[in-house]
C-alpha cells in the first residue's frame, strides 16, 4: 500500500509544545550549570594568581634584602624605628662593606636605601648609588624599626602586600627579621 502525500505529512509534524518547553529547560539548567562551573574555575584561578603574585613579591623582597642586610650594620633609626614607633616613610638605610675577590684589595664601603611611599604606585625600591631598582610592587602597607631586645640587634620589617585581578583582592602580611652584621668594637 501507498501512502499518500498527506499521510506522509502527517507523521512528520514536528514537536509539540510540551517537548519543546521540556528540551528548552534541559538546555537552561544544562547551560546554567556551565556557567556555574566557569565562573567559579575563573574566581578560583583570580584567588590562585594573587597568592601567587603576594607571596612573589614578598619573597622577592627578602631574597633581594638578605644579603644587603648579612653585610651591613643595623641602621640608625631617623627618630622612629623602635617597637612603640616603627618608621614607615622613612628610608632604610644600610651601611656596609663589601670585600673584593682579590687579595690585595680593600673592603669598600656601600650604602644601600630601602624607600617605599604611599602613593599610587606602592612600590618598594632599592637604591644603591645611582642606579634603583623595584624590589617589591603592590606594597600596601610597610614599616620597619630595630629590635634591640636580643643578644644582638635585629631588624623587623612588616610587609603588607595587596594584588587585585579578576575582581578580587588577596592581601599578605608577612614579618621579615634580618640580622645585620655584629661589628665588634
């Protein structure tokens, strides 16, 4: 038997509403749920690159810091840098020697600044002579004093840093305590 043209057309109507609205809500909440998964993998990813970027920061800090402070004196705090009133727009100043590879040379003496200013830039720079360079960027907060209290002096620097990607921010604060050199009398 043949069918006819119109019986064909009739098995080939197409949905009906009622499985298009249940298709249609298999598709949002699949949709929704995609959405959900990216933008949660995206703020996790923003939160991972801050912590990363902090932490950078501050270690780049201390890793650039350590030695200028192994081969100087404690400073001289410039009416702060005690434990009741650390400086924080004050320059770290750092007065040291360094001894050539030779034999027959003499040590020469350095000095090396740390400065750091609340401004828009936040960055904290290291000055030795003419030249400067950034040891430290997003730096929020900063300050640093002299702790006299010990056998030896130590120097204590407080280390906020503050980095905003993604529309997040992560702050680290992180103490450092440097030994300068003990100069004997």
């Amino acid at each position: 038997m043949k069918r006819s043209r119109a019986d064909r057309h009739r098995y080939q109507r197409g949905f009906t509403l009622i499985e298009l609205l249940i298709a249609s809500a298999l598709g949002v909440l699949v949709l929704s749920a995609l959405t959900s998964i990216v933008l949660t993998t995206s703020q996790a990813a923003g939160i991972a690159y801050s912590r990363i970027e902090a932490s950078a920061q501050v270690r780049n800090f201390q890793l650039t810091a350590y030695d200028d402070f192994a081969l100087s004196r404690p400073p001289a705090a410039p009416g702060c840098g005690t434990r009741d009133g650390p400086c924080t727009t004050q320059g770290l100043v750092l007065n040291g020697s360094r001894m050539p590879n030779t034999n027959a040379g003499a040590a020469t003496p350095y000095t090396v600044t740390y400065t750091w200013h609340d401004n828009d830039s936040n960055l904290v720079r290291q000055v030795s002579g003419l030249s400067s360079r950034v040891v430290a960027s997003n730096v929020s907060a900063f300050s640093w004093y002299v702790d006299s209290s010990g056998a030896h002096p130590t120097v204590v620097i407080d280390m906020t840093v503050t980095v905003k990607s993604f529309n997040m921010t992560y702050s680290e604060s992180q103490t450092l305590r440097f030994y300068p050199r003990v100069t004997m009398p």
